[in-house]
C-alpha cells in the first residue's frame, strides 16, 4: 500500500474512533437521579406537636424522598402535590414511607390532626 493511502485511512479511522468516543459519553439523566439515592428526612410528633429534621427539602423530580416517622399519636400527613401523598401514620417509632414526585415546584406536607404545615419539598 502506498504511504499516501495508509495514511488517509488512518486518518479516516482515527476521525471513526472520535466521533464514537464522543457519542459514547453521555448518561441519561434519569439513570443520575436514581443513583444519587433518596433524600431522607425524620419527622418526630409528639405531644401535639411535630417537628422535621429540615424545614425544606430538595430533591429531582423522579428522585424518592424517605420519611422516617415517629409519632405518639395516630395522624395522616398530606402532601400536596399531583397525584397527592397521603400518609397513613400510626402511633409508633421508625415508619417509613417513600414516594417521589414527577412535576417541578413547591410543594407543602401537613399534619391533618395538627392542621399544621411540616415542611416544604422543593423540587427541580
């Protein structure tokens, strides 16, 4: 083979290589939030009153949010969001409940015993 030719075709080859690299590097984002895990937060009611780990919470949409709930008396948390999150909580330490939301924005969770609003979940 000429010199000419061998090197056209490794320029050709090397030009393959790139462009394959190049569109090999890209993650779907979807797989990134799953990865990242769920943001877990502790929610203690006692005595009439309730009181969250962190006063807002932020997480991606799709991304599961974990309550870990002890409470000392029976009560249904609401989250307003779409679909709404209705908790059932009972009296009793360490329950857990995950649920993840779809649609970005701000979103609230009460006490519907309590009447009173828990924290905030901010999702981007």
């Amino acid at each position: 083979m000429r010199p000419g030719r061998m090197l056209a075709l490794a320029g050709a080859l090397a030009g393959c290589a790139l462009s394959l690299t190049a569109c090999s590097g890209d993650s779907d984002p979807a797989d990134d939030e799953q990865s990242s895990g769920p943001v877990k937060v502790e929610i203690t009611e006692e005595g009439g009153e309730v009181t969250a780990s962190q006063d807002v919470v932020e997480a991606e949409r799709g991304q599961d949010i974990e309550l870990v709930v002890s409470s000392d008396a029976a009560d249904e948390f609401h989250v307003h969001s779409d679909p709404e999150q209705e908790l059932a909580i009972e009296e009793g330490d360490d329950q857990t409940f995950t649920f993840s939301i779809d649609t970005a924005g701000e979103y609230e969770m009460e006490s519907h015993e309590l009447e009173v609003t828990i924290l905030k979940l901010q999702i981007s």
